[in-house]
C-alpha cells in the first residue's frame, strides 16, 4: 500500500484542476461527498490510535512505510498549525487551497 492519503489527497487536486475553464472566472468545486468519504476513510485507516489525529508514529507504523520525503512533504502541506500532527480539516483545507491554487496557474497559463 503506498502513502494513500497524500496520493488520494493529491489525486483530487489534480482531478479539480484538470477541469475546463468556464468563460466566467470558473469556481473549484467542492469535494464531493464520495471524496469526502474516500479520503475520511484512508485517514481512518492511518490513525490508528483513532484521537483523530494522524502523526509520523502512525505513518511509521503502516504496513508499507513511506519515504522520507514522502512523510516530509505530507506534514509540510497539510501540518498548517504546525503541531506534529495532522487532523482531517487540515487536509480538507489544505487540500481546498492547493485545488484553487492549481485553478489560478490554469487560469494564468490560458492568458
């Protein structure tokens, strides 16, 4: 199993963003509730100890450790508070951010 979260996580940010723009300044949707659910149910899976929090201790613990850098990069984006430890509206919001980002790029390249 490879890093789920961050690959389902960045999987949506990318499936938003490949979206065609609208005439209009095109808004990113929402997540869909089947999105919602995946990605709830792969933290579920990482947070172990289920205090709905996902730390470096529990990713260590998984059957199929990540990198590194993979680990690294997870906290780095989705820590936002910085604390050690990522909770699901970090990633919800994170993840919203990273999605509108990617819209902004889009929409500058089509300029």
């Amino acid at each position: 199993m490879l890093f789920v979260a961050v690959l389902l996580l960045q999987a949506l940010a990318v499936h938003s963003a490949a979206a065609p723009p609208e005439e209009e300044e095109p808004e990113v949707p929402p997540h869909s509730d089947e999105e919602v659910t995946e990605a709830r149910e792969e933290f579920d899976s990482i947070d172990t100890n289920k205090d709905g929090y996902i730390t470096k201790e529990e990713i260590l613990e998984m059957d199929e450790v990540p990198e590194k850098e993979e680990i690294e990069e997870f906290f780095g984006t989705y820590d936002t508070n910085k604390d050690g430890r990522v909770t699901f509206d970090e990633i919800l919001q994170s993840d919203d951010e990273l999605r509108n980002e990617a819209d902004e790029e889009e929409q500058q390249t089509e300029l």
